[in-house]
C-alpha cells in the first residue's frame, strides 16, 4: 500500500462520496461507548519519537513528495497520540523526547502546506472541538493536536494567558501571537541602565566620593575575553528575537535527539559565544533578571541538553582556558559574569571553583543545583588543577 493510501486510510476517508469527520477522543466523549468500540482484534500501530523526528528532518532537507507524504503520516502519528495522552500528564510528556521531537515539527515548515482534504476535514474537527467546549478537561489534548496544522499566525485562542497552560503559552505564543510572547517576556532593555550606552562590558567599582574626597582604591577589573562580534543590545536583540529562539530551540531539540549532527553542532557552538558575550557584557545587578527573561530560558535549554559534553574546537578550548582563571575565584570582581559565560563549555560536574563560593548569589545556586543536580563544589585536587576549573 502506498504512503498516500496510508495517509487517506489513517485521515477516516470513506470509500463513497462523502468525508466522514474523523471521531475525535471518543474515550473522553462518553466512557459509556469505549468498550464497544474496541473490537475483537487489537489495532497496534508501531512507531518511535526517533523514527517520527528522522521523518521530520528528512523532510526539512529534502522537500521531496515522498518525504512530505511520510512527514504529513508523522504529523498525524504524534497528534493522535496528543489526543490519547493522559490529561495529568501532558506537561510531563511536553517536557520529554516525545515533546521534543514535536516541538521539532512546529519550528519546521510542514505547517506552511496546503493541507489535502482530509487533513482539513481533521484540523476543522480539532478547531470546532476547541471553539465549541475550551472549558473541558481534554482541551490541552486537542490544542496540542490541532497547533501542527495551523500555519504561523494563523490560529488565536482566546485569553491565551488563561485558556493555554503556562508550559505551553511560549511556544504557543511564538507561533500565533507574538504580542502575546512579548508580554511573557521581561523588557529586552536588560543591558541598558541610565547613562550607559551598550557595546561595552559595563564597569563595577565604587563611585568615588560624593564629598570631594579621593576616590576610594578600585581592585582592578579583569579582562574579559570577547566571545562574540556582536555586543551588549545588539547581541540580546537578537537573542529575544521570535525568529531566532524558535529556530535555536528547535537546534537544541534535534542535538537532544541526534547529538552526533555536527552541522547542528556548529550552529550550537555560535550561540554558546552570543549568550556568553551577552553575560560579560551584563551589569552584575541585572544577571537574575537576564536569567528568568525568554534568553534565560534559551540558556538554560542550551544548558539542559546536553551540548556543553560535546568535544571543543581548539577555538573554543583556548576561549575557554581564557574564562577559567576568572571563575577560579569567585571572590573577583565580574566572577558571576564570568561563570555564566563559562558553564556552557563544561560538562556537568567538570566545573570547581578555587575558593569564594559566599560570592555567588543565592538564585544561582539553586540553578545550578536545579540544571546539574548538585552544588558548587570547591575545587580539589581531583577536580581542579592549579586553581581553575577543571577540563
């Protein structure tokens, strides 16, 4: 049987004239009918997250008509799945491989194809399941089920902020309000304090004395490697950008799921430096703030998949070794700056410190013990050689 009968058969085609609208969740409609629609013979359809995510990149780089038919059979797979999900467990599936591979399939460019008819006939069911009833139990079910189907812009809910659950709202807002994703995030203007202009890590110290004394002595400022071409605004402009985070999140998505993608390691390795340059560029008071805005967000994405255990270019090595003595000792001055641009270059659990652990704030501990599993270690001679993380 071809794809393309596959495809027809699996939409709820009928034989005659007529399009029968496929049954959507019958087991939520009325627990009273599942039993006798199970029938004699169980109907098992095998399928993986891997093979699914393999067919959405095959897609992507080739655009042929067989790639696209087993793209459009892919798609329906992962949202009949959407549908029988457990209600309760939504978000933890959203967080997994399975979530993964179909935030894949929302950063790709299936959606932007015409739907054949049966797959229309399925997305007018989904959409007049949610427009009818938005206050039912299974609507995050028929959401997810329904958001691969609607090209970008095109799909609103109303009261997002309220209807769409909070695990949801960013990457739902992403693709169809970017208002909406605007006010999810902190202001953009983190790296702009009064008088400051941007392009230059900003300068700590204490200010000298108001009364016309002498300044009091300044420990000398580090100097901070420069990871990145672009700087300060620029660089986070771009960072909280819809366009950018939608395609660098789908990158990490596809590193989780094939870590050995070098093209998409290479793209990886780009962002590592723009983030990095960001944090050395940031005002040491505006760090938490940075970190819980949507850049933190990508941050820590980048941080949780994975990719900091993947083998160094030399480039980035000696960049590396550059930022190691400033994280040594966190009792430096910018240290936190310095630690933040260096975690995404150390695999979990290779990273100590020399001494002034007191010096990094109660918020970053916890994150890091969040993200790794474990606290700041102080360095030892296991660890650390020479007082500098370890390699």
């Amino acid at each position: 049987m071809s794809l393309w009968s596959r495809l027809l058969r699996r939409l709820g085609v009928d034989n005659g004239a007529g399009l029968a609208r496929p049954p959507l969740d019958t087991l939520v409609d009325d627990p009273r009918l599942t039993a006798t629609g199970l029938g004699s013979t169980p109907r098992i359809t095998p399928w993986s997250v891997a093979r699914l995510a393999g067919i959405f990149q095959a897609y992507e780089s080739s655009g042929s008509p067989e790639a696209l038919a087993e793209a459009r059979l892919a798609r329906q797979c992962l949202c009949q799945f959407w549908l029988s999900a457990p209600v309760d467990q939504l978000e933890v599936l959203y967080r997994s491989p399975i979530g993964e591979c179909y935030r894949v399939l929302l950063a790709g460019r299936l959606a932007r194809e015409t739907l054949v008819q049966q797959e229309q006939a399925w997305k007018d069911a989904l959409a007049h399941r949610l427009t009818s009833a938005f206050e039912r139990p299974e609507t995050a079910n028929v959401l997810l089920a329904a958001m691969p189907y609607f090209q970008p812009g095109k799909m609103r809910v109303a009261d997002p902020l309220s209807q769409v659950p909070d695990w949801l709202q960013e990457d739902y807002a992403r693709l169809f309000d970017p208002q909406m994703l605007q006010r999810l995030w902190q202001p953009a203007a983190l790296l702009k304090p009064a008088g400051q202009a941007y392009g230059r890590a900003p300068s700590l110290g204490v200010n000298p004395d108001r009364h016309g004394g002498p300044a009091p002595r300044r420990e000398p400022l580090p100097q901070l490697p420069q990871l990145s071409s672009r700087r300060g605004g620029e660089a986070l402009e771009l960072a909280q950008s819809a366009d950018f985070q939608s395609r660098m999140n789908g990158l990490i998505n596809l590193h989780v799921i094939d870590p050995e993608d070098r093209a998409v390691q290479q793209e990886l390795e780009e962002l590592r430096l723009l983030l990095g340059q960001i944090w050395l560029d940031a005002p040491a008071e505006q760090l938490e703030a940075l970190y819980r805005s949507s850049f933190g967000r990508l941050y820590r994405d980048l941080l949780g998949s994975g990719f900091s255990a993947t083998v160094l270019s030399p480039d980035d090595r000696q960049l590396r070794n550059a930022l190691a003595p400033l994280v040594a000792d966190m009792s430096q001055p910018r240290a936190n700056n310095a630690l933040m641009a260096a975690l995404p270059f150390y695999p979990p659990g290779r990273i100590a410190f020399g001494g002034g652990e007191q010096h990094l704030p109660v918020w970053l501990v916890r994150e890091i013990s969040g993200i790794y599993g474990q606290q700041p270690q102080a360095a030892s001679s296991q660890a650390v050689s020479g007082g500098s993380p370890s390699t």
